[in-house]
C-alpha cells in the first residue's frame, strides 16, 4: 500500500498562491464568525491542511440548531487501493473550541455512492471515526489525521458505488475514475489513470489547471460550474471510451452537501448583512437601554422634588391653621370685650334716664361725691385750706380799712396760719395714702393678672392700713404749685354708687 | 372696665380718715413746724401791710423786730426738721419772698434799711451824732479786740445802723450804711456761734472805718 509519503510523490505541491487564496477565505470567515477560540492555531492547522491536501477548501455554514457559524473543509482527499486513484468526498468541521475539541469528519458520498456497511471507521451516517480522533488533544492537528485516514481508507476504502453490476464486496467496483481537473478543458482529460497509477506519472488533477503542463491551482469558482465541468469531462472521458460506463463514474463531488445551500465566496455577504443587522440591533437595544435609564433618573428627582414640595406644602398649612385659630381667639375675646363695653354703655344711660331731671331739681352734693373716708377728708381739708386764705385775704382787707387793730389782726392771721398749716400737713399725708393705696391697687391688680400665689395678696392688705412707723419723720413732699396742687385733689373724685 | 372696678377699689382701701398725728411728740413737732410756718405768714402779711401803709413804722418796726426774734428762736428749735427754710416754704407751699427776705436774709425791719424822714431838733441831731461816733468807735474797738463772734459784733452792728437811721439829717442814701446793711445781711444769716475770720475781720474793720470817714466827712458839713 503506498504511505503518506506515496501520496505525497503522487501529487505535487500545491502553489502558494492557491493556499494563499484558501486562507485569505479562511481568515475572512473566520473574523465573520469570532467565536473561535484559537483562531491562529485554526489558521495553522488549516494552511497545513490545505498544503497536504489541496482538494480541501474551506466554507462556513450556519448551524441553526447551535445558532452559530461554523467553518468546515469541503472537498476529497486521496487514497489509493489497489493502485488505483480514488478521492473521498468528505466535510471535516472545525469546532469553536478547536484544538481543544476534535473536528468532526464525515464521509459525503455522492448519490451514486453508499457508505460500506459496518466499516472500521465510518457509521452509516459517515461518521468517521478513528483512533487519532478518540484520542484527540490540542496537539493533534487537522492534517495529521486527515494523512492517517488516507492511510486507514486507502487499506479499506468505506465508499462503493451503488451500481447493480457491482457487489458491495467487489472493491474494484468502486470509482477509480480519478476526478477530472476541475475547470480544465473537456480536451484535456488526462486523467485515466487506469493504467498509469502506480508509477506516478499520472498528473494530479489539478484544480482548473490545464492539462500536463501547469500545476497551478485556481480554487473551484462554484461548486455548480466545476459539477458541469466535470459532466462535460466525464461525457468527453467517456466519448473516448476508456472506460467502463458504470465505473467512469467520476468520483461524485456532492452535490448535496449536507447543511443547507452551500455558500462559497460570492455568498458571504449575507452573513455579514445578518450579522449588521444584528449589530444594529445591538446598537439600538443599548440606546433604548441609556434613554430609558435617563428617563428614569429624571423622573425620580422630579417625584423627589414633589415630595419635597408637597412636605413644605403640609408645614404651611399647618402653620396657617395655627394662625387661623389663634386669630379666632382674638376675635373671639374682642367680641366679648365689644359685649362688655355695650353693658355698660347700656348701664350709664339708664342711670342717665333715671336721673335726668331739670338742672335746679338736682342735688349735685347728693350725685356726687367722694367714694371713700379718705377722699372726703381730703376734700374737707382743702376747703378748710382755701377757707382759710380767703379769711386772710378779708383780715388785710380790714386792717387797711382800720375795722380792726393791729395787734388784732396780728393776733388772728397767727392763729388762722398755724391751723392752716396743721391743714395742709394733713393734706399731704392724706394725699399720702391715697396714692399708697392705689399703687397697692394697681401692683393687685398685675399680679392677679399673672395668676400670683394668694399669699402676697393678703401680704399686701395690712400694708394698706396707715401708720407712721417712727417718730418725727419727714413730712411727705408735697408736688404743684397751688392751684394745681387743688385741681389733682379733686380729680380723685367719682360717682357715687 | 372702670365702674366694675371701683367696686373692688373700697374693698381694699382703708376706710378710716387719717390723723395728723398720733402721739405727742409728732404733735409737738407739728406744732413747732406750724409756729415757723406761721412766723413766716405773719411776717409777710406784715410787710405789704407796711407797704400798703396800714402800719405805722413804728409798730412795724417793733412788730417785725419781734418775729423777727422770734423766727430766729424757732430756728434753732427746729434744726433738725427744717435744715432749709426754704424747702419748707417749697413743701408747704407758703409763697412769702418778702417774708424769707426779711427774716432770712436781711433779719432787720426794714425801717431800719431806709430811715424814715423823722423830724428831729438839733439836740437830737447832736446826741444821734455822739452816739453814732461812740458807736462806730466800739464796735471797731471791739474787732481790733478779735471780739468777732456773730453775737458779740451783731448787736453793734445793728445799734449803729439804727443810730445812723436816727441821723436822718444824713438823707437815705448814705454810703457807709450800706455796706454796713451788708455786713448786717452777712452776719444774720450766719450762726450765732460763728466767728468772722482774719479776713472778714479785717474787710469789716476796713468797711467801718470807710463808714466813719465819710460819716465824719458828712458832720462837717
């Protein structure tokens, strides 16, 4: 069986600037989709990948049971089985997590191809399994296994055709008919390799490369063109009649690859349409969010500041409900003192009615007079007093008029002055007392008014009672000039009762 | 407000009327005040009697002489109750300026302030004029002496103001007798025990001797 490094001597390597054009792709999907983890190392593994296996292309297809992107290498990789040339279709995806997580590698066979029934290393879904993948690491690498699964298959290939001529048993049977060069001139069909594959000398089919001379590689421009380039190399093949009808069955590129509608490179802008969309979204949510969050600070200050307001409302309400009652009070205490003053204006008008009789009817000594003992001594001595001046006044009168001596009228102005003034002494302590007990009146008076304790009332009272504590004392001052002295006198005079 | 309270007034007032005095010794004291008090009334009644001329000088004289005396007594009695006699008078509204003229401050009648125009004979005249020389020479005498208490110079005083008053043939206005007038007011209204100091002395014995010049001046022509 030829090894990896058969394989390798069997195809030359492909250009740079083909594996350059894959990874460009690669880099392209891979910072659409952003979700893989290493995206370096994918990148590694894959240039690697696509260096071995220039059949491999990379794609990227939508998972919508995962909601995500995931990128996948799409194409066939070679085995040989009994020296013939065979290329197995297969999908390898590549996981986020890769190199933690291992791809996933199915087989793709065509319509016209069927899995081998319980192969090694293939379930009936095409699953692939192998011992590298079991027993997979981050040091294992897309490439490494893909050459060990060259190596498994080219031992046991898992893939027959489905054509009644053959039997499932019958490996020959299967393609053998190595694929046409992609994109290649229907003329240029070099590719029967039915006798020639052992030595090497059987060109690879390059992808889209004219026949013999260039190996260039130019990436399949669709799958659709190159699936009609190859109908037309396979009908040119078989035009030539170099081989079996049933087995020029090109080796079946998919054309119904397993997830929906493949998407090569002109495809790609819906994704990123997909994804604006969705950035826009984004955009818009985080708006919606900060307006929103503005909206609400605002709304909680203005509720802050009603209730603030709405407190200071409260206080002056209540304030002025204080004043409202404080102001009834006083209207209150008004109206009654307005009441009391009309008693009385009542009072004194009928006491007017009862004595309003022609003036020679009144007695005025009967309406009027002094209140109290004192006041009616006081008023007696006054009149003594005056009395007396006036009996002065007639004595010099008639002393000028010679009615009386001088010694006579010495005589008599002595005496009447000495009662005059034992008068106006007595006056001046009567008016004495008078004042004391009105300012005892008054100070009973205040401290009613505070609400005083009894004591000081009836303290108060003996004090009212006249005496003159020690013997000779000052006589009182006396205040006006005379006259006036008179007039303060009688002012102390009121109704009688 | 007023009627309901007056009814509370008589409650609380005594109801007693009032006596002057209640034991003899203010009464005694009251009577003294009164005597001062009607000193001083009578003295003024007297004077503007005397100014109205319903008095004849020489009662006046001797009446005014006497209260005169006898305001001067009361005084002293009454030293401790009337320091001022002119508070009193304030107290007891006694509105008497002549009177506190006479008694307190000039404390002579006034016949003896202003001579009356009495007819005299020449005998008259020359005894009035010995006594007046012997007059003035004693009472300078009697200073020389330092006899210049209130009481001793006084009576001299007033002796030679009355004899130089006798000397009507002088005329009213006679210089010497005014500052002796003066001297007169002065010592009336100092304390009978005070005493004329050095200066005083010497002004009065200086005044007196100017008086006697002029008087001498006078009688010689």
């Amino acid at each position: 069986m030829y090894g990896y490094h058969g394989y390798q001597q069997q195809m030359p390597q492909p250009t740079h600037s083909v594996v350059d054009g894959k990874m460009h792709n690669l880099n392209t999907y891979l910072n659409y989709i952003r979700a893989y983890r290493d995206p370096l190392r994918v990148a590694k593994d894959l240039k690697e990948t696509f260096h071995l296996f220039p059949n491999l292309s990379p794609y990227y297809e939508n998972i919508p049971s995962r909601n995500i992107n995931l990128i996948n290498i799409k194409g066939t990789i070679p085995i040989c089985f009994k020296n013939i040339n065979y290329y197995l279709p297969i999908i390898v995806w590549v996981p986020l997590n890769y190199p933690l997580e291992y791809p996933t590698i199915f087989l793709d066979p065509t319509p016209e191809m069927r899995i081998v029934e319980s192969h090694q290393h293939a379930n009936l879904q095409g699953l692939v399994y192998h011992p590298y993948i079991s027993s997979w690491n981050s040091a294992s690498t897309l490439g490494q296994c893909l050459k060990l699964l060259c190596d498994a298959f080219s031992f046991k290939p898992p893939l027959e055709t489905k054509s009644p001529n053959s039997s499932p048993s019958t490996t020959s049977s299967q393609y053998n008919q190595p694929p046409p060069p992609y994109g290649s001139s229907p003329s240029g069909s070099p590719v029967n390799s039915n006798g020639n594959n052992n030595t090497g000398s059987i060109p690879p089919p390059p992808y889209g490369s004219s026949p013999g001379a260039s190996s260039n590689y130019v990436p399949p421009p669709s799958y659709d063109s190159s699936i009609q380039k190859k109908n037309a190399a396979l009908a040119a093949a078989a035009s030539k009649g170099l081989g079996d009808p049933s087995i020029a069955i090109p080796p079946p590129i998919p054309q119904k690859p397993q997830p929906p509608p493949t998407k090569s490179l002109p495809q790609i802008p819906p994704q990123p349409v997909i994804d604006k969309k969705k950035e826009l979204i984004d955009e818009c949510t985080i708006k919606l969010q900060e307006i929103l969050s503005q909206y609400y600070d605002t709304t909680v200050k203005e509720i802050k500041d009603f209730q603030v307001h709405n407190r200071s409302l409260e206080e002056l309400s209540k304030k002025q409900q204080l004043e409202k009652g404080e102001l009834q009070e006083q209207l209150a205490l008004y109206n009654s003192q307005i009441d009391q003053l009309n008693e009385n204006i009542t009072q004194l008008e009928k006491w007017i009615k009862e004595n309003d009789k022609p003036e020679t009817d009144i007695d005025i000594d009967a309406m009027l007079g002094p209140k109290d003992p004192l006041s009616k001594q006081l008023l007696k001595l006054v009149s003594d007093d005056s009395t007396i001046e006036d009996l002065l006044y007639y004595l010099d009168k008639a002393l000028h008029s010679n009615r009386i001596s001088l010694d006579e009228y010495l005589k008599n102005v002595r005496s009447l002055s000495r009662d005059q003034f034992m008068i106006k002494a007595t006056v001046k302590k009567v008016q004495y007392f008078i004042r004391q007990n009105q300012q005892q009146f008054l100070q009973q008076q205040q401290q009613q008014q505070q609400s005083s304790p009894q004591s000081n009332n009836n303290q108060q009272v003996p004090k009212s009672l006249p005496q003159f504590q020690s013997p000779p004392p000052q006589p009182p001052p006396s205040s006006s000039p005379q006259n006036g002295h008179y007039q303060s006198q009688l002012s102390q005079l009121y109704y009688k009762q | 407000m007023n009627l309901k309270n007056n009814t509370n007034n008589t409650s609380t007032q005594n109801l007693k009327e009032i006596k002057l005095y209640s034991n003899n010794i203010e009464r005694e004291m009251y009577d003294n005040l009164a005597e001062l008090y009607s000193i001083i009334k009578v003295t003024e009644h007297l004077e503007k009697a005397y100014i109205r001329d319903d008095v004849p000088p020489k009662d006046y004289t001797t009446a005014c002489s006497k209260l005169i005396a006898q305001f001067k007594s009361s005084q002293t009695l009454l030293k401790d109750h009337v320091p001022n006699v002119a508070q009193f008078m304030r107290d007891y509204d006694l509105n008497c300026k002549a009177a506190y003229d006479r008694l307190v401050i000039k404390g002579f009648p006034s016949t003896l302030e202003h001579s009356t125009n009495e007819s005299s004979t020449d005998t008259a005249m020359a005894k009035n004029v010995a006594e007046a020389v012997q007059l003035f020479i004693t009472t300078m005498d009697s200073i020389r002496l330092k006899l210049v208490a209130v009481d001793g110079i006084y009576p001299l005083l007033s002796d030679l103001m009355e004899s130089l008053n006798r000397n009507s043939w002088l005329g009213p206005t006679f210089e010497g007798k005014e500052k002796i007038k003066n001297w007169i007011s002065i010592l009336n209204q100092m304390k009978a025990t005070d005493e004329l100091d050095d200066e005083q002395s010497r002004q009065l014995l200086f005044d007196l001797d100017n008086s006697y010049n002029i008087f001498y001046k006078a009688i010689k022509n």
